[in-house]
C-alpha cells in the first residue's frame, strides 16, 4: 500500500503483545460466531446482514470509537470517500450496510477474498485500462443489487493531511442510460483527528505490522464518519465532476473542522 510519507518500521513492545493476543482471539471468536449466522441467513434474505454485524464488531474489537455525523445515506446510495486505513473499511461498513470497491491484489489472498466475497465487494484492476468497461459493468450490477457501494477514490490510503486525487474512471458507471439518477452519490470524510497519521496505513509499512500496532494501542480510535450532502444534478454532469465536487467536498469538511 502506498501512501504520501515513508513511515520507518516500529517494532511493538513488549508489553504490548497481550493486548494484541486478547483482541486476535476476539476477532476469532466474533469470525466463529458470525460464519454460521451468515450462511444461516443466506437462504432467506436478499441482502444478508450479518456481514454488517461482523465488520461492527471488527471495528469495537480494535478499539475504534466511533462517531457519525452528517445525512445519513439512503439504503440504495453510491459512497465516495478519502482513504486513510483499513478500519475504514469495518467503520463505514458497520454504519451502513455498504459493500465496497475494491483493488484485485485482495483477492490474491484467499480467507481475505473469502470475507470480502461475503460483503458483495467487487473486484476491480485499477491498472488495467482495457477492463474499465468491464469494471463498470460489475459496479452497475452491484448497485443493483446489494444496496449501498463505497469506493475509495483516491485508489490507495493516504496520511490523512489532504487527500490525493479522486481517479474517474469509475465513476462512469453512473453516467449513460444507467438508472442511476435514482441512486445518491455521497461524499464521506473519514476523520481520525489529531491522531491521524499515526493510525495511516502509508508508505512501505506492510499490512500486517499497520494492523498489529493498531490492535497494540491502548488508546481508543477516535473516527469521525461525516456523510456529507449527495452531490446535485449539476456536480453529477458527468465521471471528472463527481470526481471533483467529491474531492472538493471532503476538502471542504475538513479544512472547516480543522479551523
């Protein structure tokens, strides 16, 4: 994952090693709980909820403290939103329901791919300009289907002090003679406050060691989710608006609450 600052490789301390022992096992603990449930469920409704309930308590399990503030998005609605960690994932998933974008290197990894599979994420390769068409018809047909989307426009995390720029080509799948005026499309600011860079997932640091310093903390997570007003027909004129008003939204919120 790659990031805007190099972060150097910090070691956990000793002491810190129980703490990440007792929330590995409640991870494991809520992954047996949950499995079963899922596939209980499945048979019966169009859009299981306990994926929902799994990445909720993902979320309270390492720590996090969330809060939410802002519209609340409808059922069937298309998020966009800065990217800073990994537990932006669990937090907006617990808040909404929502399934998410995200990139195919994922699916490389077997039990990651299994659970991903179990949210309805969709697959996409950023990289690969000749599937864009392809990527956007998996997209129309997830919105279809499961209800609320989140991307992640930025395609990577960042260090939380800005975000980078919001890739569009995506975002097509909103345009033509898709029913897509129907869906709102919702900018959201994923605020860590003043501990943002120290929760980032940035630089060469591996996924694993930014997972086990995360789960090694004392402190709470403090999340802010601001689900900031959908964009209007005018900002939706087409994939580089929606880019643009979403970038310039989250921009917006933050410099405001950073006065």
């Amino acid at each position: 994952m790659t990031g805007t600052i190099p972060v150097p490789a910090r070691r956990l301390a000793p002491w810190a090693w129980p703490l990440v022992a007792v929330r590995l096992a409640g991870l494991l603990t809520l992954l047996m709980s949950c499995t079963p449930l899922y596939y209980a469920a499945a048979p019966f409704t169009r859009r299981n909820p306990v994926p929902r309930w799994f990445l909720r308590g993902v979320a309270m399990v390492a720590g996090v403290r969330l809060r939410i503030r802002g519209h609340r998005p409808a059922p069937r609605s298309f998020l966009i939103a800065n990217h800073v960690s990994w537990i932006d994932i669990p937090a907006i998933a617990g808040a909404t329901g929502s399934a998410f974008v995200a990139h195919d290197g994922l699916a490389q990894i077997g039990p990651l791919r299994w659970l991903c599979g179990l949210n309805d994420t969709v697959f996409v390769a950023r990289h690969e300009r000749r599937s864009v068409a392809a990527q956007v018809a998996q997209i129309r047909t997830a919105l279809r289907e499961t209800g609320a989307l989140t991307i992640f426009a930025e395609g990577t995390t960042s260090d939380g002090s800005g975000t980078l720029a919001f890739k569009s080509s995506l975002l097509s799948a909103l345009e033509g003679d898709f029913e897509a005026e129907a869906i709102p499309v919702q900018p959201v600011w994923l605020d860590y406050g003043p501990e943002t860079r120290e929760i980032a997932w940035v630089g060469e640091e591996p996924g694993l060691d930014n997972a086990l310093r995360i789960l090694a903390r004392v402190r709470p997570v403090d999340l802010t989710i601001h689900f900031l007003p959908p964009l209007s027909p005018d900002e939706r004129a087409d994939r580089k608006r929606m880019a643009a008003a979403a970038r310039g939204a989250i921009e917006a919120a933050r410099a405001q609450g950073t006065d």
